[in-house]
C-alpha cells in the first residue's frame, strides 16, 4: 500500500473498510465531548455495546430463577463455560478440547506449570526472555523455588544484544540448545509487553522438543491480536487474559490451552478442583480424582457467569469479523502508523523517536512502542491533555496500539497531527 500522511487519504481507506461497521460496536471514551484517540487496547480493550445485554440477562436469571439458574437459565450456569471452546479455538488456533475459560492469567500460569514444570537434579532450568512481564517472572521464580531450586540457577534468561531491543532468533535457538540438557521448560510472552515483539513461536517450539523440553507461552499480548496456530505449532501450553485485545472487561476470566495429547491423558499430574472432575460422575461427590479428557480437566471452580458473559460478548464480535479479516486490517493499519512516525522523524533536525517494535508484518501485532529520545514524560502527558489514550512504560517508552476492531485511519492520521504538534 502507498502510504499518504493526510486527512483525505485516511478517510479513504477508512470508507472502503469492510470491518468499519464494527467501531459502532464499542463505547469510545470521550475528551472534551469528541471521540478520543484510544491507542491503549493492548492494556484494556473498550467495551462493546452488547456487554451490558449479556450480564444483564444473567443478572436476570438469577433474580427470577435463583439457584435453579443453574439448570433453567436460558444459558444454563452449570453448563456455561461449555459456550466457549467454539469461540476460543479460532483465535488461538486451537482444537475446541483444547481450550477452556478459567481463572486468571497467572493462576493459570502456575496450574499449567504444577503439570509442565516437573524438574529434575538434572533437568531443572527454565528458559525465558529478559523483560518478560513482572507476574511472569514472579511466577518463575516461585515455581523454581517451589521445587527447591536457586531461581538465578534455574531461570535463565535471553536478552537483546546491546543497542538492540529486540529477541534475535538465532540467540533464542543458540540458548536452547546451549542449557538443553538441563532444560526442563522454555516459556516466552508470544507478544513482548515492552516492545511489542512477535516471538517465533513454532521455531521456539521445535527446538524446545528437540532438547527435550516443553514449550509454553503467555499470551496476553497475543490473543485477540495476532495469527496464533497453537495446535499446528505442537505447543505444549499456553495461556492469557481477555480484558486486553479481548475486550472482555478489568480483570476478566482469563484462558488456558492444552495440546490434545497432554489434555487427553487423564493421568497427567495437576493442580485438580470439582470442576475438572468428569462430567458424568461430577455429583456424586466420590473421592480419587477423574479428570475431564480435555482442557476442562484443569478447572478447578464453577464458572464466573457474569465476567463469563462479558467476555462471550466479545468472543461473539469476534466469531463475526474473523482474525483473518482483522489480522490484515492490523497490518495496514500499523503500517500507516510506522509511516506516520517516520514522516514526523524526517521533518525534523533531532530525531525525538526510536520505533522499537519489529517493522517486518510478521513481527508485530497492533502494539507500536516508541521510545522517546527526548522530554517522553511531557510528550505522554500532553498527548493525554488533547485527547491521545496512550500508555506510558519505564524509563521512557509510549505505547500505542491501534486496534481493527474499533480504531480508524484517521486515528492514526489525528495522532500524527497531534504528537507532531506536540515535538
């Protein structure tokens, strides 16, 4: 696509959208009584209009059904987590057995890791990326410690290169195969939170199990944002939240996969709840575990109907634009966004941004994350003064995220106007 940095051009692209019906869909915070510029859905997703419907009717069947809603609500409670396999699976490229809605992110991190991380003397390490996001970190920490091993022994970690913000591939491959006997777990963010980074997920895969490890990713940064195929890759584990690209509101139910040949056998050692119990038997209360066949197997409570709800709202507009329709609407949007900020370096003597964030398609998802060479905090705070949603991370990066569900060409456009008369 030929970029043009004006107004017109924008609202070309914007009319021939053929997701532009969806923006509708959503509440827009507003700023001085207009639409803002909300470039913060890698943090929080807006709402869609239908959010308050979905809980609502929940909150109806209760009031007018009480326990019985478990069985009579027009969707029945006991049942309701069963909705969403269907919806998950593509978005993560998934098989629907393989993924459930449950917990947290990082109550599902350490569940996952009970099954995935069972070290030996031998093989004990954990693999990670430097800068993974803090709870990631603690959570290694801890399962290491869990086990009794030293976390600076055990939790090793891939940086950039100096001068470079980025993971290179070949350093990753280099890491794995050099710890590979004693590696018990690689576990990467599919999308970094700080830079904005696609990892290779495949790649890191196959080789994690050509050493003899497991691969897991979080993907919080990831799901709802960029082309997953979790069961094609042969990904042992994933999880992630859904208040993010999900748009399923603070502090949603979180997910969780498990490729088929983990998630079918039923002996595999977990963290195990009444939940996970098979089906059939469930009610009747017996002692001995009997794990579900499937990814269900890992619950461990009842379902949260009502945050439940929130996020099949979203799922719903999801299953409707379909990731193919919205992973290229991504790419043109933040390939106007790169071209933008480009534009506004050229203009001027002193550059005052570095992009960090991959440029190649592949590489990225909606996430642009400028590091400002000069004066970030007064820039982020006077993009916020005129009506930029942003996001601010230490010591001195703004994130953006322009997202094909709800944000525009012109956004981009009005964003370039903006922080070009800001510098």
């Amino acid at each position: 696509m030929q970029y043009e940095n004006t107004l017109a051009f924008a609202q070309q692209q914007d009319a021939a959208d053929p997701l532009k019906r969806f923006r509708e869909r959503f509440f827009i915070p507003k700023h001085k009584g207009e639409d803002t510029v909300y470039f913060t859905g890698n943090s929080l997703g807006l709402q869609p209009k239908a959010t308050r419907d979905y809980i609502g009717q929940e909150l109806d069947d209760w009031a007018s059904l009480g326990v019985e809603g478990h069985f009579q609500a027009r969707n029945p409670w006991l049942s309701y987590h069963e909705l969403f396999p269907s919806l998950l699976a593509p978005v993560v490229g998934a098989l629907p057995h393989e993924v459930v809605a449950m917990n947290q992110l990082t109550v599902n991190l350490h569940l996952l890791m009970a099954t995935f991380y069972r070290p030996t003397k031998e093989r004990f390490k954990i693999l990670c990326e430097a800068k993974a996001f803090p709870s990631d970190q603690y959570a290694l920490e801890s399962q290491a410690r869990l086990h009794g091993f030293d976390p600076a022994v055990a939790v090793v970690e891939v940086s950039a290169r100096p001068g470079e913000h980025c993971l290179r591939e070949e350093d990753i491959i280099d890491a794995i195969n050099q710890h590979g006997p004693q590696l018990a777990l690689v576990l990467f963010g599919g999308v970094n939170y700080y830079s904005g980074q696609v990892l290779p997920m495949k790649v890191i895969t196959d080789v994690a199990h050509n050493v003899g490890a497991y691969a897991g990713f979080d993907l919080a940064h990831a799901a709802g944002n960029v082309a997953l195929k979790l069961h094609e890759w042969d990904v042992d584990f994933a999880c992630w939240c859904s208040y993010k690209y999900l748009n399923s509101g603070p502090g949603s139910v979180a997910g969780a996969f498990i490729h088929e040949r983990h998630c079918r056998n039923t002996d595999l050692p977990r963290m195990a709840g009444w939940w996970g119990y098979e089906k059939e038997t469930r009610f009747q209360m017996k002692p001995q575990f009997r794990a579900i066949a499937s990814a269900e197997g890992w619950q461990l409570s009842n379902a949260p109907v009502l945050s439940m709800a929130a996020h099949r709202a979203s799922l719903d507009v999801f299953a409707e634009a379909g990731m193919e329709p919205l992973r290229a609407k991504s790419r043109a949007l933040t390939g106007f966004l790169f071209f933008v900020l480009d534009e506004i370096n050229k203009a001027r003597d002193v550059r005052m941004i570095e992009v960090i964030t991959p440029r190649e398609s592949d590489a990225h998802g909606c996430q642009v994350s400028m590091l400002m060479l000069q004066k970030g905090r007064e820039v982020f705070q006077a993009l916020s003064d005129r009506g930029v949603i942003a996001d601010w991370r230490e010591p001195n990066v703004i994130r953006i995220a322009p997202v094909p569900l709800y944000n525009r060409f012109e956004d981009v456009w009005r964003f370039g106007e903006i922080i070009s008369g800001i510098l």
